[in-house]
C-alpha cells in the first residue's frame, strides 16, 4: 500500500481520466495564472539572465582580430580574419554570432569586456558561487543576489512568481534567498496543470508537505502549496493568452530557443514576474574546442536574437533585458588538444532596447597577462550594481553587501 506521499505524486502525474493532469499543452499552471491576475504595469522591468556554464571562452567571442598575440597564442582556434564579424577595426564576433551582431546594428547589445574579479578562482564551483553570492570563499553564505534583490522589490501579498527558474539543472545559488521561494520548472511539458475537479485539487494541495516531498523534486507541488493562495481558481485571461501565443519569430529548435519562447509567451500574457534565469551548458572546451564552442555560440546567439525579434514586435522590448555570463574565460593559449583551459577575464552581454549599446570598457590585454590569463579592469558586480539600480531600480549597496561603481549600461528614460 502507498504511503500518502507517494499517492499525490501518483496523483500529480496522472497521464489521464483522472481530475489532473500535467502535461504539453499551451495552457500554464494555475500557481503562474494567479499571479497575473493583476498584470504589471508597462513601467516594470524584466531581467533575463543566460548563464553559460562551464567557463565561455570570451577571447573566441570577442575576437581581438587585429592582435597578432591573439593568433600567436592560438595556432590552431584563432578564428581567420576573415571571417570574424567585425565589431570595430580592433574586435568583432565569432561568426557563429551573426545574430548577435545584427542586434548590436540595431542598437540592442551592450558588451562589457575584461570582467572577472580580483584573485580569480578556477574551479567551476567555488568561481560559479562567487558569481552568485557575490561572497568569497570563507564568509557566510546563506543566500544569492537575485534572491536578496527578490526581497527589496517583492511586496508583502504573497501571491506573485517574483523569479522563475527554467531548466533540468539544479537550481542556481544566485536565486536562494531567506524569505522567498523560488520555483524551478525542470520540463517545459509540466507547464500545463489544468483539472476540473476543484475539491479534488483544493484536497491535494491542503495535504501537509512530508520531508520527504520538500525535499524531492516535486517543486512545482511544494511552491503552489507554500507560496499561492489563489492556485486553484484559474485565470482565464492568461489561459486564452496562452492558448491564442503566436509569433512569427522563427525560434531556433534547441532548449534554450525553447525556453526562451516560453519566456516570450509569459511575459506577452501579463506576468509579473521579475527575473529568469536560464542555463545553457557545456562551455568546458579542454578538448576540440573549435566545432562545439561554435555550436553553442551559435544556440545562445540565436535564441536570444529570436526572443528578442519577439519581444520587439510585441512592443515589450524596452521592458526586457538578458544578461548572459559566465563563471570564468578560458586561457589565452591554446592547449595541447586544440582546446583552452580555465582562465579568468571575460566578456558580459546584455541585450535589449534600453542600453548604450556598443562597447563597454577596454578590451583586454595580450600583452600584459596574469599567470597566462587576462587581467580583470570591470567587477562583474559593478555590472550588477548596475542592473539592480538602473534596470530594477533597487539599492545595489544593501544587495551587494557593498558598494561597486556603475556602469554607463542603459539610456536614461
């Protein structure tokens, strides 16, 4: 016999003839019906950030084209000139970045170049915990700074989706906060959560939380049983929102184009969800680095370029920023298997219709090098200090647990 926790789990997953059922549709799930029930106004601004894990090679990104150093170091990776996509007579893009590049034309990415941090950290775990803390090694941390910014700009009713986390992987750190629950959705077929059976739901989500269900990866379960009061009565306005999503933006056919488009399809609908977060994986390139580094340019540069086409056509551009990083760079010389090994420095991109676009800052030095790596001229939290106090309009001091200088990132309004 089943044990209460199991039976709901049964339950939730229902394939059919059943009250629920989760499963592909276009329809969303009440938890995020409920919170654009009273929509945001077009004044509120919404950050999406990209992580790329595993270290981006920046100095294959933004190709100092015209550095003899750079094809000195790179005898094998150095992207010819010819096919570099010039960005001035000095830098310019990956080729695999063409869609990247026509969003600068228009005016919609900003690249701040030669950010990292003072003593650079090259595991992946300690130096992705720095990027999300903003807390070196040794000093508490309890929480991330998404999560802290969630508590300054977040009010009181309980019934938002302030962040949302998109993706198989675990959750990022930068969201963990104290006071507020963040859903993570691993599968893009859970979003529907659609029953006609009232009692039956109300039932199932006033059953209290096991230990054992808190801590499973039944998320979806425990954020609408913590965090909505209104899960069980449907908006119908979201649903046909949802329902009635089309886009002649042709979306690239990958998982990051994917959710992407689900972001797209949200924010159209009225959410008033704050923050994104999205991960695209596998930018550790010891080996062969040329043909893979080039694929998932390619996927981010294409699926940020689409989201935003929509974004723009949907008169939702100037509300939405993307921010992609990464935890490191890579060396400036090659390896001996035709691939780069954990550095330091590198570039950040924010992409949308509000930014200086262009180039941010000094491109990095070949000639004065750190241990093989590029040194660091931007903290990447003064790139966060920047997004907090100039595109969510929150103190940067209280969330940074310091105080970093701003950058000339967006337009005054």
């Amino acid at each position: 016999m089943f044990h209460q926790p199991t039976n709901r789990r049964r339950f939730l997953h229902a394939s059919g003839g059943g009250a629920l059922a989760i499963g592909i549709g276009s329809s969303l799930p009440n938890c995020f019906l409920q919170a654009a029930e009273s929509a945001s106004s077009d004044e509120d601004r919404i950050l999406v950030v990209v992580q790329l894990t595993g270290g981006n090679d920046g100095l294959n990104t933004v190709i100092p084209y015209a550095d003899d150093a750079y094809r000195a170091a790179r005898t094998t990776l150095a992207v010819p000139r010819s096919e570099v996509l010039a960005i001035d007579d000095h830098v310019g893009f990956h080729p695999s970045l063409r869609g990247m590049k026509d969003l600068l034309e228009d005016g919609q990415v900003a690249v701040v170049q030669g950010v990292g941090y003072e003593n650079p950290n090259r595991s992946h775990f300690e130096s992705m915990d720095i990027w999300h803390s903003c807390v070196r090694k040794g000093q508490p941390r309890t929480d991330g700074w998404i999560g802290r910014a969630l508590e300054q700009f977040t009010g009181a009713d309980g019934g938002d989706v302030p962040a949302l986390h998109l993706g198989q992987q675990q959750q990022p750190f930068a969201l963990a906060s104290e006071t507020i629950r963040v859903p993570t959705v691993k599968q893009l077929e859970a979003f529907q959560l659609r029953g006609s059976d009232s009692a039956a739901l109300r039932r199932l989500l006033n059953t209290p939380l096991t230990p054992a269900i808190e801590q499973s990866d039944d998320d979806l379960l425990g954020f609408l049983q913590s965090s909505t009061q209104g899960a069980i009565s449907a908006s119908q306005r979201v649903t046909a929102a949802a329902q009635d999503y089309q886009s002649d933006i042709d979306y690239p056919q990958s998982q990051l184009g994917e959710q992407l488009r689900l972001v797209a399809q949200l924010i159209s609908a009225g959410m008033r969800t704050r923050v994104y977060y999205l991960q695209l994986d596998g930018f550790d390139t010891h080996a062969q680095q040329g043909d893979t580094h080039a694929i998932l340019l390619r996927q981010w540069s294409d699926a940020v370029s689409a989201f935003l086409g929509d974004m723009k056509a949907r008169d939702h551009s100037d509300r939405v920023c993307v921010m992609t990083f990464s935890e490191f760079g890579r060396r400036v010389a090659e390896n001996a298997s035709a691939g780069t090994d954990h550095g330091a420095a590198g570039p950040m991109f924010l992409c949308g219709g509000g930014l200086n676009a262009g180039l941010i800052g000094d491109p990095p030095r070949l000639d004065d090098l750190e241990q093989g790596d590029l040194k660091h001229s931007v903290d990447f939290r003064s790139v966060y200090a920047s997004v907090l106090k100039d595109w969510l309009g929150t103190d940067p001091d209280q969330v940074l647990r310091g105080h970093y200088e701003t950058l000339p990132l967006f337009a005054k309004s």
